[in-house]
C-alpha cells in the first residue's frame, strides 16, 4: 500500500510510502480517495496530517501516465482526488520536506496548512514538459500573490520553502529535522477541540469561499443557528464556559 494510516488523539497521520520519490500515480491517487473516505466517516477525528515517507515529500504525478490514452482518466482523477482533499471535511495539515514539485506540490497545496523544512524546495515544472499544472493553476494564486503563482507556472522554476513563505502558499518553515514535530503540535492544537466544532469551521469556511460576501454571511449564520446549535458539543461548550468547568466533549 503507497498509503498508510495511524489514528490517535483525534489525530490521523496519512502517510505516503511510495519511494524513491512517492510519484502519484493513478493507484497511489486511487488510495488517497479510499483513505480520505475512510477518514471522512470517523466521528471523533478532528485533523489530518498528511506526511511523506524518505527524503522528498513528492517529485509530483508519473510523467508517463501522462501520455495517451491514460492522460483521459489521469487528469479528471487527480483534479477529482485533490477536490476530494480540499474539500475534506476536518482540517489538513501537510508536512512537507525536500522535493515538492509538480503534483507533489499541488497535493500539498491543498492541504490547509503547510509545515515545510528549511530545504524544502517547491515548484510546478510542467510548463518545461509542455504541459500545464491545472490544480495550480486554480488552487495557487487562491493562496498565494498573483505575481508570485504566475511565475512559478511560466518558468517552470523551483523556489525556497522561505520564497514560498514569503508569498503565503506556505504557512510554517522550520527545520528539516522538526517538520513532522511541528506539524503534529499544530495537529494537537487543533485535536482539544470538539470534532463537531471543527468541522462546522471548516465547512463554513469552505462554503464562504464558495459565495459573495453577503451570501456567505448569511449561509454562515443559517449554518451556526440550523446545525452547530442542535448538536451536544455546541451547548456543552458554552455551559462549561458559564460555569468555570471543562468541557466533557461527545464529538457529536
């Protein structure tokens, strides 16, 4: 399996094993749909990490699946599984070291929040294949500077994890050495907090990105007052708060 899972606190470590370079191919993408919607339909999980096993997070999709007749499935299955990654219902946590380029990279932006090494190098080098990078070409200039997605995707260059910082694509650099450690006490921030609570900020968050501002004010209020207000967590917090106590968390 080019995908492995570990699940404790709250937290699930998913892991891609597929050395030397962890390419994605179309069955190493087809596992990550599988885990996620495993993931997905665990109650009390509250955060993904998403890790790499080796030296390099991922030196990006398999080059020759690229070619027909295969690139007529490939492209629609990795545009599909990275949706099905943004669109995950708790939040994702990537930790990111050494090569990140191509695919790697675009898996690794949609994630919602990047941890990268001092050496991690980030990068869309398709244009130099005569190709495109169309998850980047959506998902990047949504996270970072225009200027700064544009030309990582007209030159084909790759940059510094501090570069990447600097533009905003990426969130934390640290490093080598400390990526996973500092991922996971950022997973185990985030992993305190009721499961319920977590996934109505990311749905909320995923909603408004999707609708004007007036629009996403008002869905964002018909959500909290409709379906945050009806579970147990909800009302448990605020009380605990009242009263000067912990809260007891259902995750429901």
């Amino acid at each position: 399996m080019s995908w492995k899972t570990h699940i404790e606190g709250g937290i699930a470590t998913l892991t891609l094993d597929h050395p030397p370079l962890n390419i994605l191919t179309r069955a190493v993408l087809g596992g990550l749909r599988e885990s996620l919607a495993t993931l997905a339909a665990t109650a009390d999980l509250r955060v993904v990490l998403l890790t790499a096993a080796g030296k390099h997070f991922s030196a990006g999709a398999d080059v020759g699946e690229h070619l027909p007749p295969e690139y007529a499935e490939l492209i629609p299955e990795f545009c599909d599984t990275l949706e099905s990654l943004v669109s995950f219902p708790l939040p994702v946590i990537a930790a990111v070291r050494g090569r990140c380029l191509g695919g790697g990279f675009e898996l690794a932006m949609a994630a919602d929040v990047i941890v990268a090494g001092e050496g991690a190098t980030f990068g869309q080098p398709e244009i130099l294949l005569g190709v495109t990078a169309p998850v980047a070409c959506v998902l990047l200039p949504r996270l970072a500077q225009h200027g700064f997605a544009a030309e990582l995707l007209f030159t084909g260059d790759a940059v510094s994890s501090t570069r990447a910082r600097q533009a905003g694509a990426v969130q934390h650099v640290v490093a080598d050495a400390a990526v996973e450690d500092e991922a996971l006490a950022i997973a185990r921030r985030i992993a305190r907090h009721s499961a319920v609570a977590v996934r109505a900020t990311k749905q909320t968050l995923l909603d408004a990105a999707a609708r004007p501002r007036a629009e996403a004010l008002r869905a964002a209020s018909d959500y909290y007052v409709n379906t945050l207000m009806n579970t147990h967590d909800a009302l448990e917090g605020l009380k605990a708060f009242l009263e000067k106590r912990p809260a007891a968390w259902r995750h429901q």
